[in-house]
C-alpha cells in the first residue's frame, strides 16, 4: 500500500472545466483560499449576484455618512455553503481582523473591520465581496481533479481586481496556455 503525498492548492485558480456537471460550479473560477488533508475552501469570483455592496453595508448595520459617494460595487456568490456568510477578498494592504493570508496581494477577511473601513473609502485598494463559499471534505477536491473536472494555477490577483467579470475564467486558463473554447464538453473513453 502506498502513502500519497499531499501538495497544497492554496493560492492557486480552479478553472472548471467545460463538462462540470455541477450547477453551483459550471464555468467558475475558485480562488483555494485554504487546502489541507482535512479540505479545502475557495470563494469564486465570477458569479455577480444582483445584490449591491450598500445592501451589504445596511444588513450588517454600518450607516453612510450622507456626503460620501455610493458605492456600485456588486457583491459575488462565493458559493454555495454558507450563503449567508460575507467573504471579502482583498489585496491585503492592511491586516483586518479574521483574516487569512492567501498570497502576496491577497488575503481573506470575514470581519465586519473591513467593511466599516470600505464604507468610509479607507479600505483596501482592491476587494471583491462575496456571500458563501465553496468547501471540499478531505480528499474530495483531489478525486474531482484526478476525474479531470477542474484545472488549476496559481492565483493572479490581477485576474481577480482587474479583468471584467466575464473574461476571469478565460483569462485564468490562458496562463496555462489553455482556450477553454476549443476544449470539448464530451468525455470520451477510447
């Protein structure tokens, strides 16, 4: 019998792949926030929901002062455990309480610190709000790469704080030399 080793997807992209079968994942973009032998926990970050970030700020109970500017900004399905639970992605300038250091340029924070500095425009240069997230039990991340329904490289903060919603996963596939549309949704087995 052998022992497998365990290598660590934090920090890194999962790029479903075009057979996903599941829904809650198909054509999502995950960033592995946190990957042992127990799990993993990802949020994705090209599912915008029709819910704004002031919606967010109201539920949570921070009131806006009246001279300072709305802010548009839309709030993410990070997926889909915990759906209530807010998640903000950000490029780490600062620490914030709860927060989970991803890479360089990114960390992970579950605090209401954050939001409270966003609403007053002395937050981090770059965020992404999101509500739930996605978790995978111990080994179950590994078995759906071996079954080929993800990709993976590393995270690009980039990709999340700069490209457009809609071309994230694209882009996230280019870095591995990849055109997503050119890849088939039907598995063969010869």
């Amino acid at each position: 019998m052998s022992i497998m080793s365990f290598t660590s997807l934090k920090s890194h992209f999962l790029i479903a792949m075009p057979q996903m079968a599941d829904s809650s994942f198909a054509a999502s973009l995950t960033v592995i926030c946190e990957h042992s032998p127990q799990g993993a926990l990802g949020i994705i970050v090209n599912r915008p929901t029709n819910l704004k970030l002031e919606e967010i700020y109201r539920q949570v109970g921070i009131q806006q002062p009246d001279a300072m500017s709305q802010h548009g900004d839309i709030v993410y399905s990070g997926g889909p455990v915990a759906v209530e639970r807010g998640f903000v992605l950000n490029s780490g300038e600062m620490k914030w309480e709860s927060c989970l250091s991803i890479c360089k340029g990114l960390q992970l924070t579950t605090s209401k610190d954050i939001l409270m500095a966003m609403a007053q425009e002395k937050g981090p240069a770059d965020s992404l709000v999101a509500l739930g997230y996605a978790g995978w039990g111990a080994g179950q991340l590994e078995k759906e790469i071996a079954d080929n329904a993800w990709l993976n490289c590393e995270v690009d903060p980039a990709i999340i704080f700069d490209t457009p919603t809609h071309l994230r996963l694209h882009k996230a596939a280019s870095c591995l030399g990849i055109d997503l549309g050119l890849i088939s949704s039907d598995v063969g087995h010869g």
